[in-house]
C-alpha cells in the first residue's frame, strides 16, 4: 500500500447523531491502536446527562445497521502520495464490494421524523426541507419554499418512485440529487461549462455534484453523483491530468480506505466510498464515488487525461 509524506495522525472520530434510544452512535476511522486510557463515560450512561440533539440537524430517515458505516468524511491528504507502479498481482484485487444497502437513496431527515419512521409513523412531513424551493420548482409545483399537503404528496410520489427512503415528502439532499442526476442524464454539458477536447476529459461539476467524462462532444462515462469537498476542505478547480491511479489505496493518515484512487491534483483524488455520496457534510476534497461508480470510472480514465473542476458545492 502507498504511504502518504506527512505524519500520521490519529483519525478523528465522526459520529452520527444518536436517534433518541432507537439509533446507536456511529464513528468513523478509528485512532492507532497505542494503549491509551480508559474513554470517559458516554453521554446518556448511567448518571452522566445526554446532551440534547441539535434540533435542525439532519440525519439518515433509516437507520443503516450495525454493518453498513455511514461515513461522513472521506480524506484528502494535501501531500500527494509516494507515487509507485503497482505490480500485477496488486492490481488484480479488486476492492470489497460495499455491505448491501450502504448506498441505497436514504434521504436525510430531521432528527424528529427519522425518531418517527423507526417509531412506525409514516405521516407526511410537514416541515420544509432545505432544498423545499429547488424541489417545487421541478415538480412544477408553486415555489414558495414552504410544505403543503399537495407538496408533501408530489413529493413522496417521486420519492417512491425513485426508490428513496423514507418516503415522507421531506425535500432533503438526496431528493434534490436524484432530480439533478435526472435533469442531466442527457446532456450534462448542455450548458457547456465543461471545456471540448478531442482526447478524454473527465469534467467535474461541483454546483450539480455530477462526474462525466466526455470525449470531443460525446459523453462515455455518466453523469453520475459525487461528493466533493466540504466548507475548508473545497477541492481544488480548474485543469488537472490524472497523474497516478491506485486501485487498492489506502490513507496512512486517517486509516481509511480509497478504492479505486485516480489521483489529480495532490493528493485529492476520484475514489469509491463504503456509504452514501449524499451524506453530508462532505470529504476533505476528494470526490467520492459510488463503488460501482469508481470501478467503472476507472476503466474509462487513464494516466495523463485531464480533469476539469469547476463551480462550487452549495454550501462552501
């Protein structure tokens, strides 16, 4: 496996949001195994107080099980990694396929309504969802950015229809990305923000959140959804050319695997995840891939094609 030039650091641990008694907490990456001392007590054991849940965060409207980790960060190292060619016998093992259901279109919810749906309620949501304006407006409904009765049914049909869960009518992120996804299916360069080349160029959509390569004006890989860099951890936009493609690559820094790794720029790379492409916040600046995603991208790119970066994830 490569080794990344920088210290090594203890993983920071991410956590979902515990859903009231139904959800257990869930942590990312794990620290180095040094001995170290005992945890303290965690919130909500007995006789230490649980800290209230923020009231607007969101989190997945089903819980995922004890096997399939929702990871809501994925790493960049800044310090491109220790460039090598990687023999044969390396790259014939392929990567572990995700846990089933890990990237199923599990849409995020306010912490009350997935405490509901565990609960058996499958009440439409009567609340707004962040993306409520760009949702109406799609559906062709009147956009005024609040949730009505017809809203919420609209919704929930094209929720269903789609195969989001819960289907509750909440106009969360991954509603919002199946519409982008759709919209653009296509023609995802109608607009021509990404640039014609007659040799392959893998184009980057950061405002949509979609990844397609195009050859001359023709489009041979996608679009497909991809997270990219979180607020501070943006990833980087303009030219590039895949410099080093690493199917098995692995973080030193955060003990975190990168399957499917085409680096472009230092060391952000397109990589697959073990989870959603929709959680939020976003990764260090990597663009995550859906595995079966990454492993088909992998095919289509290859070393000195270019990238181009544009926009911004909403949010940054």
């Amino acid at each position: 496996m490569a080794r990344i030039r920088r210290r090594t650091a203890a993983a920071p641990t991410t956590a979902l949001v515990a859903l009231a008694t139904l959800f257990a907490v869930l942590s990312g990456p794990g620290a180095a195994a040094a001995p170290t001392a005992p945890p303290p007590p965690a919130p909500g054991a007995p006789g230490v107080p649980r800290a209230p849940a923020p009231q607007n965060e969101l989190v997945p409207g089903v819980h995922p099980g004890p096997y399939q980790p929702w990871q809501l960060d994925t790493p960049d190292q800044v310090l491109a990694p220790q460039v090598y060619t990687p023999s044969a016998a390396e790259d014939a093992v392929e990567p572990p396929s995700p846990a089933e259901g890990s990237d199923a279109l599990i849409e995020y919810v306010p912490l009350s309504e997935a405490v509901a749906r565990e609960a058996g309620v499958t009440a439409c949501s009567r609340q707004a969802g962040p993306h409520q304006r760009q949702v109406e407006r799609w559906l062709r409904l009147k956009v005024d950015g609040k949730q009505s009765a017809a809203d919420c049914r609209a919704v929930r049909a094209f929720q269903s229809k789609q195969g989001i869960r819960p289907d509750i009518g909440f106009a969360g992120p991954v509603t919002w990305g199946r519409m982008r996804l759709l919209s653009a299916a296509k023609a995802p360069n109608a607009a021509g923000r990404c640039p014609v080349r007659a040799g392959r160029v893998a184009c980057v959509d950061l405002r949509r959140q979609l990844v397609w390569v195009q050859k001359g004006k023709r489009v041979v890989f996608g679009p497909v959804p991809v997270r990219s860099g979180k607020a501070g951890y943006r990833t980087r936009t303009g030219w590039f050319k895949v410099y080093w493609k690493h199917k098995n690559h692995w973080s030193t820094l955060y003990n975190t695997p990168m399957p499917y790794s085409q680096f472009f720029s230092g060391g952000q790379a397109f990589h697959a995840i073990y989870g959603s492409v929709y959680s939020p916040p976003g990764s260090r600046g990597c663009v995550n891939m859906r595995l079966a995603d990454a492993r088909t991208l992998w095919s289509r790119l290859y070393t000195g094609d270019r990238v181009y970066v544009w926009g911004r994830k909403p949010g940054t």
